[in-house]
C-alpha cells in the first residue's frame, strides 16, 4: 500500500527549508509519496517530490506535516481539516502550543510517523456564519478562534450576544473573541480568558476591552449558539478567523458562532499531561522563587 504524506513549511526560512528537506528526504527513503505545495517546491529543491495546489492538497494523505510556527500549523490546518488527516506539527517558531514536537526532536518525529507509532486526537472547532438583513454574506471556520473587532482604531463597535437564543448581554468594545479551548492560549489568552484543557468540550467567549460593567470571559456549553449581532448604527467590523481569513462585517449584521461539523485531527506522537505542555511553553515557575536564590 502505498504512503503518502504532505509536506507544509515556511520556506521563506532558510532554516525552515532545511529541516523540511530533511524531513521529505527521510519520508521519500522510507517509501512514502511527498507532496508539497507547488509555491514551496523549488526552495525546497529535492527530486521525487509531487507538488500540489488547491483545498484538496491533503486528500489521501495518511498525515499532514506542518514544520513551522502557529501560523503554519493553522496554515496546514485548513488542509488536513476537510481531508480528514492528522495534523503533526514541528515548532520552528516561538511557543508553538500547536506542535507535537520541536525542531531537535525532527528525526525522532519522523522515525514515529513511517513505524506508525502516534495516536490521533479530535479537537473541536467552529463554523462562524455573518447574515445581513436575513441574507448570508459569508462564512468560515476557526480551529483557534473567531474574533468580532471594531474597523475604524478609533471607535468602539456596539455589539450584543445572544447564547442559545436568549440575549445575554450588550457591549461598547473593542472585540469579542468566541474560542474554542484550543485557541485558549492563543487571542482568547491575550483578551483575558481562561485556559481550558483541549479534552473539555466547550465554547468560550471573551470580550476585548469592554465598557461594560459585567464583562467577563464565559465558558458555555459546546452545543451553545453565539450570536453577535453588531449595532446598525456602529461603525463597519471585521470578522477574522484564525488570524487569516478575514472579512468585512456591515452594520446590523449578525455573526454566529456554534460547534464545527469537521473537527482538525491532530497527531500525538507520545502521551504528555497538557499541564506539562503549559509549564513548558509559558515557563511557569513550578519551582518557585526560593529555587532560584541558591
């Protein structure tokens, strides 16, 4: 049987290209197909390599390589998530809380991959739709998170949320950023919200800067609707999902949140707790102070 695999970097990295290089060279001697995309096949420079292009780059596939930061990760994410492929993912970058392995343990991720040697996890994501006067203007996913933000710097937006039909409350805000608990240590972290361990199934919703008097993070239930319906008399909004697909948000426009319908899987190449994930990647003082005075 046949073994494919894609291959998804930051080429704009020398760095980056050589560790990709390393890794289709070793996935080509172990018998696999290497995809790349088409954009990153010259830099990567390496006979036996099939480009590809498109949504469906990663159909097929038995996994999905991202070597780079979250960016890249989140990148390949899009491809995996509708072909149904694990995801693993190699820090290249900074935290990287994404990543299953970091840039010294290249060889040994790769070894685990070609001897089938990881498991899969599911992790939940959402679908986000924006309506305007009952009309649907656009729709996405995000793996991380969908934030709602105001356009012009200068101006608040005026939004209200709605959780599973009801109104729950309405904001002068910079933002609200609606979570999944993967993106818990990303935007939503950032804006003032909990991190919630990726096995809880749940919805979070944390507004950025709110003038408001009750304007806390909430954690809702993971078949909990989010409706954020954005003031007809505010300024225009922008809806980003990810951090890279970005749309613009009329006024009097409503975006809803809900559970995703295709989860991204990701690739674990060896059970760890994720409290010791988050110790590591936030370089938490477990020792405390004292350890450091002798």
């Amino acid at each position: 049987m046949n073994r494919e695999a894609l291959l998804v970097t930051h080429t704009g990295r020398p760095e980056s290209t050589a560790h990709a290089r390393t890794v289709a060279q070793d996935l080509l001697e172990a018998g696999f197909a290497v995809r790349v995309m088409a954009e990153e096949a010259d830099q990567l420079d390496l006979a036996g390599l099939l480009p590809v292009t498109g949504p469906t780059a990663a159909d097929g596939v038995e996994i999905v390589f991202a070597l780079g930061g979250d960016g890249t990760l989140l990148r390949a994410a899009e491809l995996a998530r509708p072909a149904g492929a694990p995801l693993l993912g190699i820090n290249l970058g900074k935290v990287g809380f994404l990543a299953e392995a970091e840039v010294d343990d290249v060889d040994t991720a790769v070894r685990h991959v070609v001897g089938g040697e990881y498991s899969v996890d599911e992790r939940l994501t959402v679908d986000v739709t924006v309506s305007h006067h009952g009309l649907l203007v656009a729709q996405s996913w995000a793996l991380n998170e969908a934030s709602v933000e105001k356009g012009p710097r200068e101006r608040m937006i005026e939004v209200r949320v709605d959780v599973d039909g009801r109104p729950l409350s309405r904001y002068g805000c910079d933002g609200v950023v609606c979570a999944t608990p993967t993106g818990s240590t990303a935007y939503a972290f950032s804006a003032g919200g909990p991190v919630v361990w990726p096995e809880v199934e749940a919805l979070l919703l944390v507004p950025i800067s709110a003038h408001a008097l009750f304007s806390r993070a909430l954690v809702t239930a993971p078949s909990s609707t989010i409706t954020i319906a954005v003031d007809p008399h505010a300024p225009p909004a922008v809806l980003c999902c990810d951090g890279r697909r970005v749309f613009e948000v009329p006024p009097g426009a409503e975006i809803t949140v809900r559970r995703g319908t295709l989860p991204v899987r990701v690739a674990r190449l060896r059970p760890q707790p994720f409290t010791d994930r988050l110790v590591a990647k936030f370089a938490l003082p477990v020792a405390g102070w004292r350890a450091n005075s002798h």
